[in-house]
C-alpha cells in the first residue's frame, strides 16, 4: 500500500484528515525507532515505546513533508 498523491497534495495543503493518514502510514515505521531499552524496578532490562522520541519523529516527518517534490513525485 502507497500513500496517494491526493492525500500527499491535501497535506500539503494543511488538511488535517490527510496529515494524521501519513502519520498512521508510517506508524509502525517511526515506532521501530522509538523503542528505548531501561531496567525495570527488579533489574530486569525491558524495552518500550519512548513517547518523546516518538513525536520527534512524528514532528520531522511532518517538515520533511514540506520539502516533498511533487512535480518530481508526479513525472515518475
């Protein structure tokens, strides 16, 4: 599955239904980066979702999207 360039020109444009379907598109992408490793209360190493580095993530995604060449996007 793609991301359409509707939603991709919608973003663009501000839309925020569009917006939140390209954060939903690579969710699971940004969280396999957000994962932390930290000792739990008995010394046992656990993994888990750092919510701050998640939404860093989430936030460069966002600007990046603002850099996307769509007459590029478009040609191809």
């Amino acid at each position: 599955m793609e991301i359409e360039i509707n939603v991709i020109l919608a973003a663009l444009d501000g839309n925020e239904d569009a917006l939140l379907a390209i954060l939903k598109y690579y969710n699971r992408y940004i969280n396999s980066f957000a994962y932390e490793e930290y000792i739990d209360e008995l010394g046992n190493a656990r993994v888990r979702l750092d919510p701050d580095t998640k939404q860093q993530l989430q936030e460069k995604l966002l600007k990046a999207l603002q850099k996307f060449d769509i007459d590029r996007a478009i040609k191809e």
